[in-house]
C-alpha cells in the first residue's frame, strides 16, 4: 500500500503541480509521456537497488513459449477498435506513444514492484492485492482529474478485474512485458474509439478476465515459484514431465 501510494503521489506530483502543461500541437501527449517516464525511472531504480529487476520480471523476458497466454487479453483489447478511431493522425499517434509509457509504468509497478512485494502471500492473495490497489488507484481520476464519480466507480472495477488477469499472466509467463503491450493497446483503443462498448460487451470483459485470472493461477501459479535474482528462469512446457507434477 505505501509503494503504491507513493508511486500515486509522485504522479500527481509532477503532473498537476511540478511540470507546466506540455500539450504542444505536434505532440499533445507529450505531458503525460514525460510524467509516465519519470515515474517509470522511480520504480526501475527501486527494483534495482532492491536487486529485484530479473524476479520481478521486469528484466527478464521469463517464459517466451508462454507469450501466447496473451493472446486473449490482445484480441479483447482489438475488438474495441472494430468501431475505427478518431482523430487526427496526429493525435492518434500521440495517444499511442504516451499510452505505451502509460502502459510500461504501470505494470512495471503494479505487476513488477507491488506484485513482486506481494508475492510472500501466495500466487491467489498476491494477485488479489494487485487487482485491489490498481483498481483503487484509479480514484485519484475523480479526486483529482474531474472525471465524473459513476465512471470512476465503473472505471476502478474494470482496472481491478484487469489488474488481476494482468497479475495471472504475470506469475504464468514470469514477464511483464506482454503485459505492457496488451495495457497500453487496451487503453489506447479504448480511449481513441468513437463511442463506448456496449454493455453486455462490458460484463463480458469483466467476466473474463475474472475467470482468465482465475484460471492463470490454478493452472500455473502453484507451480511457478519465483526464482532468485539471476537465476535462470526455466519453461515448464519444455519438461512435461515435471511440469505435471509442478501442476
């Protein structure tokens, strides 16, 4: 809780008060693109004085024959383009480079450092904390960026079931780099389509990632123990035999 506060807090910090506003025309992203790489900087230099960047998977590309695991989490993220996108092409590009940086600085934090802090509870309460302080984070929109209370309230319940799944796919493929890709196109698209999901579509996705979640960890959280900084980070599917009773 205090990591993630203090992540909330230097966010804040150099967006609403610390930096001027940075939304020049040829790059209206550009302010949240530093403020996101300044906080990304923070965590990194935790991690690495904590000699946590490798079991965090923050340095490491853990398990590649895993990767596919993503796929779902990806095509849901794409479905929310079907509609198109709107925008000039060069507010389309913006949004897609600072929601890149979005997207690495929170699963460096939330799947990397918080979930890596967590990690001592077990796979099932490491994940659930995750899911609970990414979705709670989300306030600070209500509190401090003027979005309406309702939206915030959907918004933290969406962050939280995805955090969880996000945090499943963390403890299966052992990086969070997949995790990033799929977060900041998830975002992206969402933000740049031209109207809202439907919500039956909605619950759907809540439902999903709730089960998907669920079901990363049952299969592979109970026998993916976190290794040592340095260690080599070995694929189960390579080793049926072990991973059967690992399973």
């Amino acid at each position: 809780m205090e990591l993630t506060l203090a992540w909330h807090t230097a966010l804040l910090l150099f967006a609403k008060v610390i930096l001027p506003p940075l939304a020049p025309s040829w790059f209206p992203g550009l302010g949240a693109t530093v403020v996101n790489a300044i906080c990304l900087a923070g965590v990194w230099c935790v991690l690495w004085r904590w000699g946590w960047l490798r079991v965090s998977g923050t340095a490491t590309l853990g398990r590649p024959r895993r990767w596919w695991l993503a796929a779902p989490m990806l095509l849901i993220a794409g479905s929310y383009a079907l509609a198109g996108l709107d925008g000039s092409t060069t507010v389309v590009v913006s949004s897609l480079v600072s929601l890149l940086w979005v997207g690495l600085n929170e699963e460096v934090c939330s799947r990397g450092l918080v979930q890596q802090t967590l990690a001592p509870l077990g796979p099932l309460r490491a994940a659930t904390g995750v899911a609970v302080l990414f979705g709670a984070g989300h306030l600070q929109n209500y509190l401090f960026f003027g979005a309406p209370l309702d939206d915030t309230l959907w918004q933290m319940l969406s962050a939280g079931l995805f955090g969880f799944a996000c945090a499943g796919l963390r403890f299966a493929i052992g990086s969070v780099w997949p995790m990033v890709l799929v977060h900041a196109l998830d975002d992206f698209f969402q933000i740049r389509s031209p109207g809202a999901a439907p919500d039956g579509w909605q619950v759907a996705v809540y439902v999903f990632h709730a089960a998907f979640g669920w079901w990363l960890l049952r299969r592979y959280g109970s026998g993916d123990t976190l290794p040592s900084q340095g260690a080599v980070v070995a694929d189960d599917d390579e080793r049926p035999e072990e991973a059967g009773a690992l399973d």
